[in-house]
C-alpha cells in the first residue's frame, strides 16, 4: 500500500492499494491531543490516521483514488437545532471536521449540542453567529469545502404573525450562505428545503414535480430559499442539492411540533391530550434516516441541481398517530380539540405522502424506519428519550408551543 499527503488542493496525490480501497479522512490542523495529525505549515492538511476498509470491487481492481475527491471541512449551519444537532454528531462520529454555525447569544448555549458526548464536543469546531449576517456567514465558511445548510425558523403558526422574520432568515439567509459558498469556492452545498413547499398533495405520493403551494408564511420563505439555491445553480453552476426532508421526528425536537406535543403531555401523565386538526396525513421521517438522506447527499455524486424528497413513503393521519403514541406509550388517551392549535382553513396542508424512489436513483438511500412497523420503532426511540425526566424537564408540556 502507498499513503500520501494533500499538500495543498490542486496536487492530491494517488492512493493505490491491492487489496482494499480505503477511504481517507482528511483533515485540517487539529491538535494532536484530539487524536488526529497536526500538519506542519505551510503543508495545509495531513491524512488522518482513520478510514474504513471498502471491499474491492470486481471492476474497481487496482483503482486508484484521488483525495481531492474527499471533503475536508463541512460547516453545517443549525447545528444547534433538532436535525442539525443529530447531524453535526453522526458527521463527527463518522470522522468528518466539522465547523458547527451555532446561533450566537449571550449564555454561550449551543443549543442540544451542549448535550452532544464529550468526544464529539471536543472534535467540533464552533462558530457562535448570524445567519442573517452575510460577514458572519462568509468567515464561517472560510476553508470549508462543503455546507450542509440547515438554518431555518420553521414552526408554521409562528409564521401567521411574524412573517417578516422568515424572509430574512430563510431567503435572506440562504442567499446569503449561497453568495459566501460562490465566492469561496465551495464544492458542494446542501440546502434544506421541507415538505411543507408542496401544499396539500393534489397526487400521491408526491414526487419532486409536485406543483409548489405557499399555503403559510413558512412555506412561502422556503419556496423562495429553494429557488434562490437552484438559480445558483443554474446561473453560477454551484453544485447544488436541495434536500427535501418530510415530516421528521425524534428525540429533541421541539414541542411546536405534533409528536413532541402528544409523547410530553402523555409523559407528564395528561390523558385528555390537546391537538389541532387531527385528519391531516403525514409522512413522518425518523430523525436517523433524516440524518442518513443529508449524508448521502453530501457524500454521493449524484444530485446535482436536483431537488430530492427524503421521506418514509408511508402515510397516516394525526389522528392514527396519536392512537399509536398510546400504544407505544401503553396508555389510554382521549383527543380534545384545542381551537388555539387550528390553522387557518386555508393554510392546513391535508395530505403528504412522500415518493422517495428518486433519492434511491440518486443517492441509494432507503428508510430504515419506513412503514407502521418502522414508524412505531421510530416513537418508541423517541418516546424514551421524551421519559428521561432530565429530557422531559426542558419541554413545558402545560403550553401551546407555537
């Protein structure tokens, strides 16, 4: 076997090895007592001493591989949040560098990464800021050679009355992180849309050519992120993959969200469990497979320009949902209909069922968490998580979350 060293992006040396193919793990400057290599300037980065051994393939005999064809440096903006969180620690975990964009404030929280292990917390490298500042976001991804873009204000009712904020976190912000990623040379970006963008479903399941439908604020602010991402695509050929993610779940995610809503007010022993409309469909998405749809988008090659559905192909309604909750949670529960928690008329989005046969084309990824059977894994893990009272503390289950 032959090792090498990236001297700098534009000599990448050849790995040749006779009986495996290892993927390297390259990566920047990092002190030795973080058990990796530091490198001496003014060489950039050395291989770290960490790579998974690949079977040879039949065709792939004697292969050669180009370490330019490996990211360095992934920021991942959101980090702090639900999905971003579980991101930034399956990332580190998996060898990554990652620079993690966390919101700044003045309690220098960053968000559920503060509850991320030791060993990931050690290994990241945390930037406190704005997504709304395009200079701040510029110096975050500075010697970053991928994004994965998951900023956002999300909650829908939240929307009804602050509207303005959205624009200028979702597009403003996206625009932003696109203009930073042109400008610098940034190899591949990965823009998080959601499910939201396609309204109530006039066909099912929904594939990627689904008409778009504003029918909240929300929706709205990341139409218009996701057009913003694939016009640098188009116009500036930045490689581009918008990432549309169905309805995920799991553990830390906010109670502004309906799962969240139920798995706490059962946890904190209510038995009349306060909803909104309970006759919309959904598509839920288990946090991991989630987190496994980003990593393959930034890992694989393909979808480039593409905007590609993450979902777990199986529909049910709020309503069955709860039902399972119970069962999971091994309680009996009685729905009342908190008038609070309704949205508009026109704004509810009835029905999502996602088609995900393009992020297998694309990306070969499948959920591991598809199905009823699928789905009652996925609360099960959630609902235990949600009944560790340290966990449970942080949710104020007695509010409406808007």
């Amino acid at each position: 076997m032959r090792w090498f060293c990236e001297r700098s992006r534009s000599q990448a040396k050849w790995l040749d090895c006779s009986h495996f193919r290892l993927r390297p793990l390259v990566v920047p400057r990092l002190a030795r007592h973080q058990n990796k290599i530091s490198a001496p300037r003014p060489v950039r980065s050395c291989l770290a001493l960490a790579w998974i051994f690949i079977p040879r393939q039949r065709a792939g005999f004697g292969k050669q591989l180009q370490i330019a064809e490996y990211l360095v440096k992934v920021l991942i903006t959101g980090a702090d949040g639900f999905i971003g969180s579980h991101l930034t620690e399956a990332l580190v975990k998996n060898g990554h560098d990652v620079r993690a964009f966390v919101l700044y404030n003045s309690f220098n929280s960053w968000g559920w990464l503060d509850h991320a292990p030791k060993s990931v917390r050690k290994n990241l490298d945390v930037f406190a800021g704005d997504i709304r500042d395009p200079n701040g976001v510029r110096t975050a991804m500075k010697d970053c050679d991928a994004v994965l873009h998951l900023a956002a204000l999300i909650a829908i009712p939240y929307s009804y009355h602050s509207p303005d904020t959205y624009i200028d976190t979702n597009v403003k912000g996206t625009l932003n992180v696109l203009q930073a990623a042109r400008d610098l040379g940034v190899k591949r970006v990965i823009h998080t849309s959601t499910s939201e963008v396609y309204g109530t479903a006039r066909f099912v399941p929904i594939t990627e050519e689904h008409p778009l439908q504003g029918q909240s604020p929300y929706s709205a602010s990341k139409i218009g992120a996701d057009q913003l991402a694939y016009s640098f695509f188009a116009s500036f050929n930045l490689p581009v993959v918008i990432a549309r993610p169905f309805n995920t779940y799991g553990p830390r995610q906010s109670a502004r969200a309906v799962i969240p809503t139920i798995i706490t007010q059962v946890a904190n022993g209510q038995r009349q469990i306060k909803l909104g409309a309970v006759s919309p469909t959904r598509d839920f998405n288990f946090v991991k497979d989630t987190v496994a749809g980003f990593i393959a988008a930034l890992e694989g090659d393909g979808g480039l320009g593409e905007v590609i559905n993450f979902g777990s192909n199986f529909e049910i309604s709020i309503g069955d949902t709860v039902k399972l909750i119970a069962e999971v949670m091994s309680k009996e529960i009685e729905i009342v209909t908190d008038e609070a928690r309704l949205r508009p008329e026109n704004s509810e989005v009835e029905r999502l069922w996602a088609d995900n046969s393009k992020a297998k084309q694309l990306l070969d990824w499948q959920p591991t968490y598809g199905g009823r059977e699928g789905f009652k894994r996925g609360l099960t893990e959630t609902a235990d998580w949600f009944l560790n009272p340290a966990n449970l503390a942080a949710y104020k289950a007695d509010r409406y979350n808007i």
